[in-house]
C-alpha cells in the first residue's frame, strides 16, 4: 500500500525511474497531483494525506470515518498570466497555478473542503450516494451520484454547498456515470457512462450550467478514466476494455497570415499556434464573452480577439495577455513599441494595458497622439516598493506631462517654449529626455531641466540603463552614469564617467561620419549602428568608452562599441542593486576611496 512517483522520461528511449516511495497505512482509493512537489491521497481508511516529493514523507491533512472515493483541486477559474508556470507535458502553454483548496467525496456522500493557506477542512453538502464523479469548477462543485448530477456553490460563495441545479437521469436509458473531468478553465465538463460522453457548459449569460450533446461511441463500454488535454482542445478517455480514445473538442479551425494557425476549443477560448516555432497562446475571455474576431499585429508578436463588449491582447513571446471592456468602432489605433504595454489611441484617448494585468493601467486625454510623443516606462522599484509605472506625453505642442499610473497622479508638468517633436522616459521612469522643432535636446530630471546638446539629430537611452547616447552633426556623444577613479595598474575596460544632469559638458564623444540608426544592447555587448558609405575593415579606438568600430561592406554600416561593463555598473547603482555593483567594484579593484 504505497503511492509512487516515477520519472517515465521524455523520450520513448529513456529509462523509467522510480523516483519517490510513499508507503501508506491502508489502500489507496484515489490520488491528485495539484502542484510540482506534493501529492493528495486520498485512503480507504478515510485519511486525505499529501505527500512531499522532495522530502519524501507524508503527513495527514484530516481523518474521517469514511473512505476517500474521490478528490479534485479547485480550477484556476481561468488562464491567468499573472502567475504563469509551465506545465510539465505541455511546456509551451503556460497555465495559472493558482489552486488554492479542494474537495474530498467520501463513502457516506460528504464531500468536505479543505484551504491549503488555513489548512481547515469543513463538511460543506452530502450527496444521496457515494460520489465517484467529482468536480471543483470555477463555478462550483459538480457531483454525481446515481445517474443525477449535482451543482453545488463552492465555499467561496457560501458557507455550506447549496444546490444550484440538478439534472436527473435515472429515467432515462443512461447507465451509470463513472468518470469526469473539467477543462483547464473551469467552464466545461464531461461525464463518462457505458458508450456514452456527456458535455455540460457553463452559461455565463444565466448564470448556470446547460447540457451539451452527447457523444455516443459503440462498442466504447464503461469510460473508467477522462482527462481534458492542458491546452483544451481534446479529452482522452480510457475504457475498462483497455482502450484510449481521444476526442476533438475544437468548434473550428483557421490560419492566419498563413502561419498562425486558431483552434476554438470553446466560444470564449481559442488557442494560436504559430507553426514555425510550434508556439502556442491561449486567449481566453474571462468574462465568457465570445470571440468573434481576431488579427496579428506588431511584426506578427501580439494578437488582438475581439468580443462584442471586451479585446483581449497577447503577447506572444511572453505568453501574457489581458482583457479590458472595449466597444469597438474600428478606428482605434495600436502602438507596440513598448515592452510592457500596448497603447490604444482611439478618439483623442489614450488608454494604456500591460500585458498579464486585466483592465487598462490608465488612460489620459490628449489631441497629440504621435508614437513619438507618448511615452511609458514600467520599473521595478527599490526593494520594499512599488513598481514604477508612469506616462509622459503632450497636453499641448509645448507642454509635456507625467503621470503616475500607480496612483493617477499627475507627478510633473513642463512648459516649454518651443514646439516638442519628441519625448522619452528613461529605463528608470525617472528621467525625461525631450527634442524640440529646434533640434535642442533637454533633460528633466525630477525638478531640473538641463539642456545636453543644441542641435540633435538623433537621441535614444540604451536599452536596460539610463546612459544616453545622441548624435550632432558629425559628433557622436554618450553620457554615463557614474564615474569611478582607479588607481589600480590593472587596466579596466574604460574610465567610468559620472552622469551629472548639471554638467552637459562631462560626457564622452567621438567623431563619426554617417548617421546613427539603432543602439543595439544584448548580454554581450551594446553597439551604435550608423550608416555610412560602403566601407570594409576593423578599426581599434583608443577612446575609452568607444572600444572598436566593426565595419559591414555589405550593409555599409558600422558598428561602435560601447563598453558594457560601465552601462552595468551605471544601471546597478541606478536601481539600488548594492551588491552587484559591489561586486563590480571587488573584481576591477577599484581604489576605496573613490
């Protein structure tokens, strides 16, 4: 009497291993597997245990008087990508792990609830018989006994389960239910009985669940297992006689822009699969609205589905997606320029999402709607605080303000004296970088104003810092963060220079011919890319903040280096990361008086 845990490998040519030996203390009726380390199992002794992996030990949750004949963990209720991990068999469709408490079916009927964070059990309805078939759905618990089904209020809506519903079988020809599942969003379930599937669906415009039709399979005999596939779109079904079926759940199919290929697994659930990386996103409407439309957008990243009161968006290579009440009308436009959040401009309103957060983070009003002058900046705090979300954009041609999303406050207003054709906000969101018709480049930075150079043609923040690097004329100027003076003889890989608003002059320039298109940062290394005329070669500098120019003939573009290591240095100190830049600081030698 032990329950196992055995590694069966990913591939068909891997040894199974035995990995965990729970012996128990009577039979085991019934066993779940909610999260990575720990097992529930339920015993005929009427003990509900959960066994640690990673320990391999047992403890018991409660004991009753009756046998366990069955167990199900509460549905996350939806696809949250809030709190995303991935599932073991299915690693590219992540899924919430939010699986707070379930529910035990004893011999008696009682179906008692347990909360993992109280570590309190409560006797919550019984049944007219024992419940084999067992179901904790985002709406409820669903429980079967003698060819009736039950609905119950789970005991997040009250404190004893009350029947919502009943659906009664007995008079018909249907034999006994012997298996159930529910689908990954708690909305959907299905009953096994003798050659039979039966579908009930959760009506969120009633408020209740409806049966579906029913799939009747000759010959199928007692369904004596059912598991709905992680993603929705099937749901397997093992038979007394030894056989497995698998059913198609999917309404209909489609492909988009001839790679993306859209799977409905349910009116308000669809899954996209991008068929050149095999990567999938589910889009979920988590008020079960319909999804009637859907486009790829933002260089085939991000996917739009619309509903008739709501747009869910998803971003593809994060997996996260979030839903916010939208009427559309059609006009609305779309900018993913940034990380973290997508901008909606529609009718003079700019409304701001971040990705894996249902309903907007903000919106504000303004007339000037040009990508280049809407800013926002997602960041995290320092530790113990908030993370910091905020908007810069124009309230008129020469007027920008800053608004705190956290909070809705508007945090700064500049009046400028000359029409603003461009704006910024750091890495950090707290600093401002903006360029008027004028080509002058100024830097708020809280309360002060600084202007860094008066002809611009070109301006960006390095990716990941606030180190800024510009272009005038010929003239190729890159201000850092701080400034360490060495005394060591071991040569760093540059100078660091100190990054202060106060002093434009303080800041490190080379001159270059062409013109500055991208600053391209990756672990590795952090490049200028400027266009030139067609040129081959390497060039070593001597300049220490711009190391090497790496010429490409056929792009007719070169690339400057810029050195890392100051930028890493520059951005620990900026979020507060002590001990990285510490550690900087050990491994160069850096006198301590610096």
């Amino acid at each position: 009497m032990s329950s196992i845990s055995q590694k069966i490998g990913g591939r068909g040519n891997e040894k199974k291993v035995i990995v965990n030996k729970l012996p128990q203390t009577a039979a085991v009726n019934v066993v779940q597997w909610p999260f990575d380390d720990k097992l529930l199992i339920g015993l005929a002794d009427g003990k509900l245990r959960v066994g640690v992996l990673s320990s391999n030990k047992c403890t018991s949750l409660y004991k009753t008087d009756e046998a366990v004949v069955s167990v199900s963990v509460n549905s996350p209720g939806c696809l949250c990508p809030s709190y995303m991990v991935d599932m073991i068999f299915y690693p590219n469709v992540n899924y919430s792990p939010r699986r707070t408490a379930f529910v035990s079916g004893h011999q008696d009927g009682s179906i008692i609830h347990f909360t993992f964070s109280s570590k309190n059990q409560i006797k919550i309805c019984s049944v007219p018989g024992a419940p084999f078939c067992l179901v904790y759905t985002a709406h409820g618990i669903i429980a079967v006994s003698d060819r009736r089904v039950f609905s119950y209020t789970g005991a997040h809506l009250a404190e004893n389960g009350i029947v919502q519903q009943q659906f009664d079988f007995s008079s018909q020809t249907e034999k006994e239910f012997s298996a159930i599942t529910t689908d990954s969003t708690g909305n959907n379930v299905v009953l096994g009985s003798f050659d039979r599937l039966r579908l009930f669906s959760w009506s969120f415009r009633r408020g209740a669940w409806e049966e579906g039709n029913t799939l009747d399979v000759t010959n199928l005999y007692v369904c004596s297992a059912l598991s709905w596939k992680a993603d929705g779109s099937a749901v397997y079904c093992g038979t007394l006689c030894g056989g497995v079926i698998s059913v198609d759940c999917c309404l209909r199919r489609g492909m988009l822009k001839s790679r993306f290929e859209t799977t409905y697994v349910a009116p308000s659930h669809v899954i996209v699969r991008d068929v050149t990386t095999n990567t999938k996103t589910n889009l979920v409407s988590q008020k079960g609205y319909a999804i009637d439309n859907l486009k790829v957008m933002g260089k085939d990243r991000f996917i739009l589905a619309y509903t008739a009161s709501s747009l869910i968006i998803a971003d593809i290579e994060s997996g996260l997606s979030s839903e916010i009440e939208w009427h559309s009308g059609g006009n609305e436009k779309f900018y993913f320029d940034f990380e973290h959040v997508c901008i909606i401009v529609n009718a003079g309103e700019i409304t701001v999402v971040e990705y894996g957060i249902d309903g907007p983070l903000g919106w504000v009003r303004t007339e000037l709607t040009s990508p280049h002058l809407i800013s926002v900046s997602i960041a995290k705090g320092p530790p113990g605080s908030q993370s910091l979300k905020k908007i810069a954009y124009l309230t008129d041609p020469t007027s920008i303000a800053i608004k705190n999303l956290v909070n809705d406050d508007t945090e700064a207003v500049v009046n400028h004296t000359t029409v603003i054709d461009w704006l910024e906000l750091s890495e950090s969101a707290t600093k401002l970088l903006f360029r008027d018709k004028r080509s002058r480049l100024t830097l708020l930075d809280g309360t002060r104003q600084t202007t860094l150079l008066n002809f611009c043609t070109y301006v960006q923040w390095v990716p990941g810092s606030d180190v800024v690097v510009a272009q005038s004329g010929n003239t190729l100027h890159v201000w850092y963060v701080s400034r360490i003076e060495r005394t060591s003889p071991v040569p760093l890989p540059c100078h660091l220079f100190r990054y202060n608003p106060s002093i434009p002059d303080q800041v490190t320039t080379v001159a270059i011919k062409g013109e500055v298109e991208a600053v391209l940062r990756d672990a590795e290394r952090t490049e200028v890319i400027v266009q030139v005329g067609t040129v081959n070669g390497l060039c070593m500098m001597s300049n220490d903040a711009l190391k090497s120019l790496h010429f490409q003939e056929a792009n007719a573009k070169v690339a400057y280096e810029l050195d890392n290591v100051q930028i890493d240095f520059g951005s620990a100190i900026e979020a507060g990361d002590l001990a990285k830049a510490a550690a900087f600081l050990d491994h160069y030698r850096v006198a301590d008086d610096s």
